[in-house]
C-alpha cells in the first residue's frame, strides 16, 4: 500500500512537471510574432506589424517606395519615372534633374544641335570618329526615338548610326534618351572608345556592324526627329569629296577635317574665331549655340578635338 501511496504521488508529480513545460512552450508570449495575431501561434510574419490575421501571409498596407519622390522635376519637359505609392513620403533622394543654370544668354535654336564631328583620330586611325550633339536650351530636351544617319556626298549610301536611345549595332550606356539643359550627349565608334584618355561614349556604334564608320567620305550628319523631320544637319568635305554639300536647310559644307585628331566644331556665336573656340580662347567655355543653317560659317576647324559627353561640364 505503501509502494501504491509512493506510486500515484509521483505520477502526479511528474504529470503536472509535463504539463507545465507544455504550457511554457506553447502558451505566453511568442516573440516571433510581430503582427497581432492570436498568441500560441508558430509562425510570423516576414516584416512589420500589420493587422492582418495571425501568422500573417497577408501583406502590410505598403512600404514606401524606394524611389525618387515624384511631382515634381527639374529642367525636366516630364515628370520622373518615380511612382506614386499609397502610403507615407518616402524619403528618397530628389530626381537626377540638375540644378538650373542661368539662362543661355546667346541666340541659339530650340533644340539639339551637331555641335562637333572628327572623321579621322589623334593616331590617323579612320575608324576612330565621334560626333557630338550639344542642347543650347534652357530646359531638359529628350531625344528618344530620334535618329542619327551618315549620307556620303551624293546619298548613294546612308547609314543608321543610332536610335536614341540605343539601337542595333549601337549601345548606349547611363543615358536615358535626355539630355539636360545645356548640356552634351557623345556618340562615337567603337574604336574611339577603346583608346585610352577618352571621355566614355553615352552612345557607341558598332563599325563591324552595317553602321561602319564615316571616314573616306564628304558626306553629312543628319539628326532626324522620330516623324522623320530633320533637327540638324552637317554637311563637310576632308579633302577627298569636295563636292559634298550637305541636304537643305543646310548651305555650305564645313571643311578641313583631312587632318589626324581635327574635328569641326560649332562656334559658341556667330563672331567667334578658331582661336576663340580653342582652349583659353573666349568662347572656349561657351557652349556651341550658332546655328545660321550655314555650315561653313557656323562651325570651325579645331587641331585638337574636343569630345563632351552627359559627364562634361554644361556650358551656357
Ligand atoms: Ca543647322
Ligand atoms: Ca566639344
């Protein structure tokens, strides 16, 4: 009887040790769970406390975003690509829009001009070319869907160089079809961008591509609108092709670019000198803004070119 007395108590002592360690593991509180769901439960959600059911696969109300705010834009014809969400202002970093600069306080188009061209490199490399587009406005211009195509001298061969932004045989990198107020957008070969101590090319055409190179011939540069229209055009001759005019509204050609590293660049106002143009010189920090429809008159010959990228400085 003994032995049964000893018995039960201990049964009941070990039952209640049992019970109590249950109660501990599966009731009280439940430190991963976050939401407010019933207590007791084992699962929990991935993120903040919502009011979800417990072991919550619904989702919170909404985050903020991770993006720019939006509603707003500098130098910008559109909103940026930020979008809106539900819930608070987040607080990210305003657009990429640039500060405003003070008006361009010479006469210059509404629109993206040519503003520089080499056919031929520093090394007398034909494949090594670049042709530059400058924005002489006071606002952001976007150029997406616009085309820009070599002609030689008698429109026997065009050439697709890029779709802006970014095409077959043409790639574009950190540019997104904008180009902001004032400032410069680079297109060149691949070979220009393989040499070394050269500003990095927004856009890069593919000369083993159909898209070939310019060098050998008089020819033009046009800029085309996506409705076909054309924005800008430069016509020269290098020496070769002095018969090459380029296409209307155009007059006459630029010219010189026979010689190794030169380029044709547009003058900041129609009065600027090549000196005024070069390094140093007056205009030299002036943008390139003259546009008469007269190549010959409009750009000239600089020794050493000077390619600007959406990097380089904005010039008024
Ligand atoms: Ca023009
Ligand atoms: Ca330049």
């Amino acid at each position: 009887m003994a032995n049964m007395t000893w018995y039960v108590s201990c049964r009941r002592t070990i039952t209640a040790a049992v019970a109590a360690a249950l109660l501990f593991a599966c009731g009280g509180t439940d430190p991963n769970r976050p939401d407010g769901g019933t207590a007791g439960d084992t699962g929990h959600d991935a993120g903040t406390q919502d009011g979800g059911p417990a072991n919550g696969l619904a989702p919170d109300a909404g985050l903020p975003d991770a993006g720019p705010p939006d509603g707003g834009s500098v130098n910008e014809l559109a909103p940026d690509a930020g979008i809106p969400d539900a819930g608070p202002p987040d607080a990210g970093s305003p657009d990429a829009g640039l500060p405003p600069l003070t008006p361009n306080p010479y006469p210059h188009p509404d629109r993206v001009v040519i503003s520089e061209l080499q056919t031929l490199g520093p090394t007398g490399n034909p494949a090594d070319e670049f042709v530059e587009f400058y924005n002489p406005t006071d606002r952001e211009l976007d150029l997406t869907g616009y085309v820009a195509r070599f002609l030689n001298a008698d429109t026997s061969i065009t050439r697709t160089l890029c779709t802006f932004p970014g095409s077959a045989a043409c790639t574009c990198t950190g540019f997104s079809g904008r180009v902001p107020a004032h400032g410069y957008l680079l297109l060149a070969t691949d070979v220009f961008a393989a040499q070394p101590g050269r500003p990095t090319p927004d856009c890069t055409w593919n000369t083993n591509a159909a898209s070939g190179t310019l060098s050998g011939y008089g020819g033009h540069l046009r800029l085309s609108a996506p409705d076909g229209g054309t924005v800008d055009l430069l016509g020269w001759w290098n020496g070769v092709n002095a018969s090459s005019k380029p296409a209307a509204p155009e007059t006459n050609p630029a010219s010189g670019l026979s010689a190794a590293g030169a380029s044709v660049e547009r003058k900041a106002v129609s009065s600027a000198l090549t000196a005024d143009m070069a390094p140093g010189g007056t205009y030299a920090p002036s943008g390139n803004s003259c546009d008469t429809d007269d190549n010959g008159a409009d750009f000239v010959l600089r020794a050493v070119a000077e390619p600007q990228n959406l990097a380089s400085p904005r010039e008024p």
